[in-house]
C-alpha cells in the first residue's frame, strides 16, 4: 500500500484471510497492563514476539514499558535496529551463529541473555574473553512449567559455575511461568500457582544474594501470570506478551474476555456444499492451532463486528480451508465474513507478513510484522 487511495474503506473489501487488530482494544490492553504495574512499581518489559510489529512496540513503549523480552536473534537485531536497548533475549543462545550474534548484540549495549546451563555459557563466555566484550546474563529458573531453567535449588552452584567462566555478568533470575496455562477452568489456583511461582524465583534472587551475588533482576513473564507472579515480593519485572492482542487461550484460562481480543483473521464463507459445514477461506496456514485451554477448535468464530456467533465451532482445517461447524452454521451463505479469535495469538501472528489496523469506524492502516522466521 503505497498511498492513502489505495487503502480500503470497509472490510468487504479486503483480501482474506486477513490479520486485523482492533486499535481500540489494542490500546486499552496496552495502558491496562501498563498501568497495573506503574502503580506498583514494577518494570515492564513485554515479549515482542506476541505482535513483532512496530506500531505496537511504539504504543507499548509510550505506555512506559522499559524495554522488550525476545525470542530470537532476529527480534532482537530489529529491536536493536530500531534503537531499542533494553532487550532480553530469553532463550538459550545455542550454535556457532548465535554466539556470534550475541557478541555482535551485546557490542551494541543493553542486551541481556538467558542461561541455564555451563554447557551453553561456555562457548559465549570464551567468544566474550577473546573479544573484550562482557556479556550481561540472567540465570533461568524452572518454577513450575517444565522447559528450559535451572531448579531453584541448584541456583547458587549454578551461578558459581558459570560465574567462574570469564566475559559474563550476572544481572539475575528469570522464569516463564508458563505452566499456569493447565488451570483452565480454575482462576483461583491459577492466581496462587502464579504468585507461588513469582516467590520462588524471589527466593532465588535472596539465595543468590545471600552468597555475594549483585542480583538486580527478578523477572517473571507471562499473561496468565500477569495479575499474579510479578506481585511476590522481590519481584522486580514483568514480562507478558500475549496481552496486547488476548486470544482464545487466554479466554479460556480467563486472563481476559473475547471484547479484549484484539487479533482476529478475517475470513469468507466459500462453500457450503456439505450439510452442517461451513468452509472458510482460513485454515491452519492462516490460524495458531495451538490450543493450551481450548482443546478441539482452532478458534473461537465471531461476526463482522467481533463478537462471537452463537453454536458456530471452528471444528477443524486444512491448509485454506477452515470448517465452520454446528446449529449456527445454517445462518452463514457464501460470501459472509466472519472475524476468528485465534488460540494463540503469537502463532498467529507469525503466519502474516502484514495486518490491518482497524477503527471502529472501519478506517484501515497496515502495519508490517518484522522478524519472523
Ligand atoms: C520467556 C518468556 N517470557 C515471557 C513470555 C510471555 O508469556 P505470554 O505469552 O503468556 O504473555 C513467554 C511466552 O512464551 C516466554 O516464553
């Protein structure tokens, strides 16, 4: 879209499958969350990966995010690139080309990795002393999900094994409180696994502390976790991502409503050959399937104005071709739109190159998605 003619007035317009993002409840997530925090004096460094896109970064930050978490290197160069220095890379930096990537990050100032292990510290901390360069670094912790972190009770030998490795600088803890994705359905053990989780990490950092270690970041990050975990005390950072947009999932573990769903793909109707069927122009190319707390559809179907349509079930998909089931499809002709919440926002993001902004009154603008794989 080169000019303001050529940019369309009304959704019948568009080209489908089409990513849109409603500015309005985009912004109302973006202060929401940034507010909750500001009050309570914790930082807020969002994961970018959620949106990887510029406008909103922009929005985040106006709204007082100090920085963003990434996922990977080209997050992180783009970010960089846009003159962004407070970055975590919160993933393990493992293989030749990323070590080299993190010198070259870390050289342009503000970078801070993720480690768990002196397997993957090691060749970091060599490149580091070879080059002069000093390398800022965060101990991941498992607090409960599972993945990559060190447990909380091999922290302090962790950190005296990794801090005899030259070039790196221990700045403190983190954890992604990804396994408060299992209570669906129980927002009460969700909020305590959270706040359990935020306190164990912070036992962590006084562990760390207690044996002479200068720990300034205690860092949580997740959107279920996000009215919990960074409210332990000693927490210092929160790190949600998903919150901009919400999805299905976050729903369905009650982190948000579907009128807080600001991502949804816009799709027509294409065939309603098959009795009880629906087909739509999106399937699993154009949509996350990725169900954490929505097991069995591949998003949640709304009308064109993004509000949910009774007993019409995303039920499955091809690649472009998506099945609308149940009572409500016999309302739906050939030529319909219909707006899908998707599972999960991130996944669904990555699968567009661009996305249309949309006011209520319709006006659109596009906005590219940077650093996608
Ligand atoms: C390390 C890390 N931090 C923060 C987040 C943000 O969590 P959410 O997507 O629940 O907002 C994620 C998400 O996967 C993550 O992996």
């Amino acid at each position: 879209v080169t000019g303001i003619a050529e940019l369309p007035t009304a959704f019948a317009e568009l080209l489908t499958p089409a990513l849109l993002v409603d500015r309005g409840r985009l912004q109302r997530n973006i202060d929401t969350m940034a507010e909750r925090y500001r009050s309570a004096g914790i930082a807020l460094r969002p994961h970018i990966k959620t949106s990887k896109c510029w406008q909103v970064a922009e929005r985040q930050l106006a709204a007082g995010a100090i920085g963003f978490t990434c996922s990977t290197s080209a997050e992180v160069r783009w970010l960089q690139d846009k003159g962004v220095t407070e970055l975590i890379w919160a993933h393990q930096p493992v293989g030749p080309r990323k070590v080299e990537f993190v010198m070259a990050a870390a050289q342009r100032g503000g970078l801070i990795i993720a480690l768990d292990s002196v397997e993957a510290a090691e060749p970091i901390a060599r490149a580091a002393a070879s080059m002069g360069v000093n390398v800022n670094y965060l101990l991941e912790v498992n607090t409960g999900q599972g993945r990559a972190g060190v447990e909380p009770h091999d922290v302090v030998d962790r950190a005296h094994a990794i801090g005899r490795l030259p070039g790196l600088h221990l700045r403190g803890v983190m954890t992604h409180e990804g396994h408060l994705g299992s209570f669906v359905s129980d927002r009460e053990a969700l909020e305590r696994a959270g706040h359990a989780a935020g306190a164990v990490l912070a036992h962590t950092a006084d562990q760390l502390r207690s044996h002479g270690f200068d720990v300034d970041v205690v860092s949580v990050g997740s959107t279920p976790g996000a009215t919990s975990s960074p409210f332990a005390e000693g927490v210092t950072e929160a790190r949600p991502g998903t919150y901009v947009y919400y999805d299905a999932n976050q729903v369905g573990l009650s982190s948000a409503t579907a009128s807080d769903c600001a991502l949804t793909v816009l799709a027509r109707v294409v065939s309603t050959q098959r009795r009880g069927t629906a087909i739509i122009d999106a399937g699993i190319k154009a949509m996350s399937s990725d169900a954490i707390a929505v097991a069995g559809s591949l998003g949640l179907v709304c009308g064109a104005t993004g509000s949910p349509l009774e007993g019409v079930r995303f039920s499955d998909g091809n690649e472009e071709h998506g099945f609308l089931t149940g009572p409500g499809v016999s309302g739906l002709t050939v030529g319909d739109m219909v707006r899908i919440i998707p599972n999960h926002a991130c996944g669904t993001t990555n699968m567009f190159s661009s996305l249309w902004a949309v006011d209520v009154d319709q006006a659109f603008e596009s906005w590219k998605i940077h650093a996608r794989h």
